[in-house]
C-alpha cells in the first residue's frame, strides 16, 4: 500500500461565526461563504470556517448548501461568563479557529457575519513584514481620544482594561475613525482581521474577553455606561492585538475593505465609493433585514445575486 502524498497546507483560512444580536442579521448563515465563492477573485477557492455554537441545530439546517459551498462546519463553545456582553461569543469563537488554523495555514482572516465579499480578496492578505491586518472603527464610541494620559482618563476603563492585559496604556499606538476622523488611542472593529494564527491574538483576545467580564470594576463601570458593555470585544481585540503586535507590524486595511453599508449617506470622505461593485467588502448590520438594500446603487448582477443568496 503506497503513502498518498501529504496536502499542502492553505496559505490562507476564511472563517466567521453563526452569531447573531437578537435576531439581526437575519440572512442566510452562508452568504458571505457564498459571496466568497463567487466574488472572491483569486481568493474563492480558500478553505472557509463557519464556527457554528450549536453544530447539531445548524448542520440539519445548511449542511446541504455547506457542502456544496465546500464550507467546514466547525464547533466551539459558547462561555456563559461573558453572557452578558453582546458580541463578545465572536471572540470565542475566533480563538478556537485559530487554535485549529495554527499549523494549518499561515493566515486566518477573520470576517463578522454580516459581511459581503464582492471583489477580489487578494489585497485584504497579509504583506510579509506584517502580523495583522484591521479596519479602524468607523466612529468612536468607546475609544480614548489620543492624547489623553492616564491620569486625564475621565473613565478610567481604558487604564483598567490594560493593567488587567499587561499592556502599556502610553504604547498602544492610534488609529482614526473612518467616518468621524478621531484620532483614537488603537482602537480596531472586529469585522474584519487577518492573524497569523501561531502568534495566539485571538487567543489572547479570549482571555481578556474574560478576564474583563470577571473585573469587578469593569462589571461596574460596563453596568452603569451600557454602551461599554456593548463594545467591550472590540477593546479586548484592540489591546490583545496592541499588547502582541509593534505598531510597525500592523496592516490597516483599505477603505473599500469592510465598508460599513449603515454609514453610506454620512460618509465625508473623498475615497467613497460610487457604487457597492467597488468594494471589497463590507458590512450590512441590519441593512439587509429587510428590502432597505435596494436604495444603494449597484449593478443589476449584483442586485440579482443578492435577491437570490440573501435567505
């Protein structure tokens, strides 16, 4: 019996989880696996991860179109510690992908549900001297303006945040909003990252995803200002990549990356897109809830690939 020869590994792994916030979005859990596979350029053939909470319920509801999409399954468990922060369950489940990616492939790129891939994926991949690619946020919401020391921190959450990481509050390097143009202390969206999966961000996101949950002031502070209960992932993202990551190893994304679909009529910037064919990727939220989606301009095989894959 002759030894079949070993499969090279991927050089790349999609993956995203079933997660949705009360309901929203109410698509098809495999649209962006489908949006992939058509749009997705020189990228679409990529192994793609749906990390899936509840296998069981999900497999006897899309295994058929999973198959045919030629999309992996793949489980992880849910932690009822951090039950109460929307959102943070995507952190859980990026960690497990990229405990199975490490060894496998030498980059996870990571994608919230609620995205679109409608372009060629190539350009969103890691350049050799980085170890993580991002979006900025769109607007500020809990983010630090720069410039404001530990001892001006009005809130003291983000001081808090990164005693309880390690991290050097003064060192964590800034980012600036895409819509409003603050300019943060860093502060990325979790829609859309690319890791190598050996150096453990995402892991290591996990573990502050908890240790916050468990922080008897931060509990307090995300109780009595509800907006940072609802955005704690995304300063665990922050501060886990920051803590593991020089400012010189960082890739931010393009624009036409992750383009945030609820923002297209406030968007002031002079990059905007003409129409949603020239995007990358972006993202939905609740746009395509309901029939919203038809008001953006695009092209007519886009708006009928959409009517067909959307549910």
């Amino acid at each position: 019996m002759t030894n079949e020869p070993a499969r090279p590994s991927p050089s790349l792994i999609i993956a995203y989880c079933d997660y949705s916030y009360r309901g929203s979005p109410n698509t098809d859990p495999l649209l962006l696996a489908a949006s992939i596979r058509r749009y997705g350029g020189a990228c679409k053939s990529v192994p793609i991860w749906l990390m899936c909470r509840d296998i069981p319920d999900m497999f006897a509801q899309i295994s058929k179109k999973a198959t045919a999409l030629n999309v992996d399954l793949l489980p992880y468990k849910n932690d009822v510690n951090i039950a109460d922060f929307p959102f943070a369950r995507k952190g859980i489940a990026a960690a497990e992908a990229e405990r199975r990616a490490e060894g496998e492939a030498a980059e996870l790129l990571w994608f919230d549900r609620d995205s679109l891939v409608l372009n060629d994926v190539s350009p969103l991949l890691l350049r050799p001297d980085k170890n993580v690619s991002f979006r900025p946020v769109n607007v500020q919401n809990i983010g630090e303006e720069a410039g404001t020391g530990p001892e001006g921190n009005r809130s003291g959450f983000w001081r808090r945040a990164c005693e309880l990481a390690g991290a050097d509050y003064g060192a964590l390097g800034t980012t600036t909003g895409y819509i409003d143009r603050k300019v943060l202390l860093f502060y990325i969206a979790a829609g859309l990252v690319g890791v190598r999966p050996e150096l453990g961000i995402f892991r290591e996101w996990e573990r502050l995803l908890r240790a916050f949950a468990a922080d008897r002031f931060l509990q307090g502070y995300c109780e009595e200002h509800s907006i940072y209960k609802i955005f704690m992932h995304q300063a665990a993202l922050s501060i886990a990549v920051a803590g593991k990551i020089g400012v010189g190893e960082r890739q931010e994304l393009p624009t036409l990356a992750m383009y945030p679909l609820n923002f297209w009529e406030d968007d002031p910037n002079a990059c905007r897109p003409t129409t949603l064919d020239d995007l990358i990727s972006l993202r939905y939220d609740t746009v395509l809830d309901d029939e919203d989606w038809l008001r953006f301009p695009m092209s007519a095989e886009l708006r009928n690939w959409l009517r067909d894959n959307i549910r």
